[in-house]
C-alpha cells in the first residue's frame, strides 16, 4: 500500500513499514511522517526498491502558481494532455489580484514522467512556480 503522506512514485527512494492488519505501507525514505514512525519502532521498517515493470498510473499532487489571465488554465491543461497526462482534480482560488493558485491531482508513470509534465508545463509562460506536494 503506497502512503498517503508523501505519495511515492517510482523513481523516488523508498522504505516501507509493516503495520499490523495493513501489511507494508510504503513511504518515500525523506517522509517526516516515516522517520518519527522509524524512530519509535525501527524493527518494523523494511528496505524495499520498485518493480522495474511497475504498470499502473499513479496520483501525485502539484500546486502551480501562474499570472491570472484568460486562457491559463487551458494552456496548462493542454501541456499536460501533451505530455500524456491526466488531470483527475483540481482546485484553484486568486492567491492576489494577478496570479491563481492551482492544486492539481494528476496522474503518472513514474517519477520521471512526472519530471516530463513538469517541464511541459513551464512552457506556458504565464507559470511562476510549480511544486509537487507531499503530505
């Protein structure tokens, strides 16, 4: 089962911790919710690596901050389609008159698919910032 804390996806780092009635709970290896769990319990964590032929899509968060002007959101939503992506939530509110505030659920391969649609959404030159969310 792969956490809800920090969303791992194939390519990060990755530990896992046995949890009674779960079975392993996977966790990117810098998740601050896993190292205070690690601390307490150390002989539950196991070291585990992703299957090379990982064949799935998985959901990761990104918060995008952009210049609020007609047509932005549509330009994003394009870069990602292109970089065969999938939007399967998102969110938005006026962070300031001039820029929007973009929370998306999107969905990938693998860590490097992610760094793919990343790069094809700094295209749109109205985008300012782009973070992955973990947690």
């Amino acid at each position: 089962q792969l956490a809800p804390c920090c969303g791992p996806l194939p390519g990060d780092a990755i530990v896992a911790g046995i949890r009674l009635g779960h079975g392993l709970v996977v966790h990117t290896e810098d998740c601050p919710v896993a190292a205070r769990a690690r601390a307490r319990e150390p002989e539950r964590w196991v070291s585990v690596g992703w299957d090379a032929q990982t064949a799935r899509h998985f959901s990761t968060r990104l918060d995008i901050i952009a210049r609020n002007e007609r047509g932005v959101l549509g330009r994003i939503a394009a870069e990602i389609t292109a970089a065969d992506s999938n939007i399967v939530h998102v969110t938005m509110h006026d962070d300031a008159v001039a820029t929007i505030a973009l929370h998306l659920t999107i969905q990938v391969d693998s860590r490097k698919h992610l760094a793919q649609v990343i790069r094809a959404i700094r295209h749109v030159s109205q985008v300012q910032k782009i973070v992955r969310v973990k947690g």
